[in-house]
C-alpha cells in the first residue's frame, strides 16, 4: 500500500516538471489580444511552445488570455471545453498584415503550413481561395484538415 502512495506522489511531482505556466497570469482587461514572447507560452491544446506570433491564436474571457499555436488548436480546445465562440473574444495574427485581428473576422487558407499541420492560416485580406472562421472551424471539427491524407491530396495533390 506504502508504495502506492509513493508512486502517486512520485508521479503528480514529476507531471509538474517542465511545465511552462504558460497561460497562467497573461492577462488582457480590455479584452485586446495580447503580443507574448515566443517560445516562453505553451498551447494547453497540444502542449507544444508556441514558438512565433504567425499562425498563433488567442481566446480572451474574463480578461484571462490562452494563447494557441495554432487556430485549429484553439477551436478544438473551445470544443472541448464546451465554449462558445460568440462568448469569448478570439483573435489571430494574420500572415499578410502581421498584426492580430478578430478570429471571426478574419479569412483562412486551407493549405498554409501551420505548427499543428492543420493548415488554416489566418488572413486579413479575403481572397478567392480562403474560407471564413466558421467554415474554418467546421472543418476542423469535422477532421477535414491536411491532416487528412485524402483532403491533403484534394488540396495539395500529394
């Protein structure tokens, strides 16, 4: 029984180590995304650093900010947490302007490498080939991400 007791302690200490609080005090009042230092975040979807401002997200509630490394983390992470996307502020920062607009507003290529490979690179700019946020996360929802080798060949030809 001792060690039972051993191994669970043993192990909800070493769970701990090297775990970045990455999420943990980044805070936004006003409810505006927040720019954070690359690599010192960690996304609570895939548990990966979010090494660079492209492609990353941000979900602001209560003036509390999670960061995502990528928009498909953060709409699956919303699911997950039964969250609904009209009851937070989302932002992403885009590829073609660098800066952080409204996720809803913005316009996603379906092909763009991005950190997780779902490949929903975020524009501010529309185009003809782009898809707005919510199609964006019913794909993502639905697995229809280059993650998928048959949509990967579909949009990619590989």
């Amino acid at each position: 029984m001792r060690w039972i007791v051993v191994f669970a302690l043993s192990f909800f200490m070493l769970a701990g180590c090297g775990e970045k609080e990455s999420n943990v005090g980044i805070e936004s009042p006003d409810g505006r995304a927040v720019d954070f230092k690359p690599g010192s975040v960690v996304c609570p979807q895939c548990h990966m650093d979010v090494k660079s401002l492209t492609d990353s997200a941000e979900l602001v509630r209560d003036g509390k900010v999670t960061v995502f490394d990528d928009p498909g983390c953060m709409v699956l992470w919303m699911d997950a947490h039964h969250i609904d996307p009209k009851s937070v502020k989302l932002w992403v920062y885009t590829r073609d302007t660098h800066r952080w607009v409204d996720a809803t507003k913005a316009h996603y290529s379906q092909t763009d490498p991005t950190p997780m490979g779902y490949g929903f690179g975020a524009y501010e700019k529309a185009a003809p080939d782009r898809i707005p946020f919510e199609e964006m996360r019913l794909r993502v929802l639905r697995g229809l991400t280059l993650k998928d080798p048959k949509i990967r060949k579909k949009l990619l030809g590989y």
